[in-house]
C-alpha cells in the first residue's frame, strides 16, 4: 500500500528505521577519548595552580582589610581611652573592656565579640609598641604561621 505521497505506508511495528539508527550510532573510538582526556588533563594542569595561587592572593587580601578592620578599632579605642591597649592587654582590649579603663572604654571597637583569627586560621600578633619606633604594629603570618616566609607564608605586617 501506498500513501498519498507516494512513499509507502509504514505500519506501527516497523522497525527498520530505528535499526537503521542503531546501526549507524558506533559511539567514540578508543583514541578519540584519550584525545579528549588528554586535552582534560592539560586543562587541569595549567588551570589548577592559577586557581590556586588566586586562593592564596584572596586570603592575602582578606588578611590585609582585617588588619585595616584593626587599625580602624584600635584608632576608636585610642579617642576613647587616651591611648592604645598595651601588649598586656593586646586585641582582646578591642571586645572586651580592661579592668584599668571600665569606665572610659566604650566598646566593643570590633563587629563581633572575639577577636578573629587570620584566613589561615592563626592568632593576629599585636606589638605595642612596635619594634620600629611605633605605637603599635599588626602581623599576621601567613600560612606558615612562622616569622619571615615567601608567597603564601610571607608574613603580613601594618603600619
């Protein structure tokens, strides 16, 4: 039987064409994956350690604008008071008042009720006052939570 169009007509249980299908459906050969694996692992390789070193960078920065977060408080506490806190009583004077100054002390200087630590997850160091003359410095020091360091360990200081 033929339809109106010339073509012959198809029954509900003709499969040729989904055999043909199947037929001319032979997947990827085995070089074309390696190809496409091997280019993956190219990009893997030359992206990866970007990404990583702009995860360093943005710890960095996050370390800086902490510190200028300090330098801020420690500017407030210092109208406050008379004077910055001493090494004795170090950041901790930014959230909780000393015992010397109840009375003046109008804080907490700081957003929150604890001093935060670095985005290494290290205590901020607080010289007061700083060993270049100063009346204070901040550090933090970096991943390797060591004095002195390269990169990612280079220690962060202020002012």
């Amino acid at each position: 039987m033929k339809a109106a169009t010339g073509q012959p007509k198809r029954s509900h249980g003709d499969q040729r064409p989904v055999l043909r299908a199947l037929r001319h459906a032979d997947g990827f050969t085995l070089v074309e994956l390696l190809v496409v694996l091997v280019v993956l692992g190219l990009l893997i390789g030359i992206v990866g350690p970007r990404a990583v070193g702009y995860l360093g960078g943005a710890r960095a920065d996050t370390a800086r604008i902490q510190l200028e977060t300090f330098i801020t408080a420690l500017e407030l506490y210092r109208l406050d008071m008379g004077r910055y806190p001493g090494a004795d009583e170090g950041l901790s004077a930014l959230v909780t008042a000393p015992q010397s100054a109840a009375k003046r002390w109008r804080g907490p200087y700081l957003g929150k009720r604890t001093v935060p630590l670095d985005p290494w997850d290290n205590p901020y160091i607080y010289r007061a006052p700083s060993p270049d003359g100063g009346p204070f410095q901040l550090v933090s020091l970096g991943a390797d939570a060591r004095e002195g360091g390269e990169g990612d360990d280079a220690d962060i200081v202020v002012p």
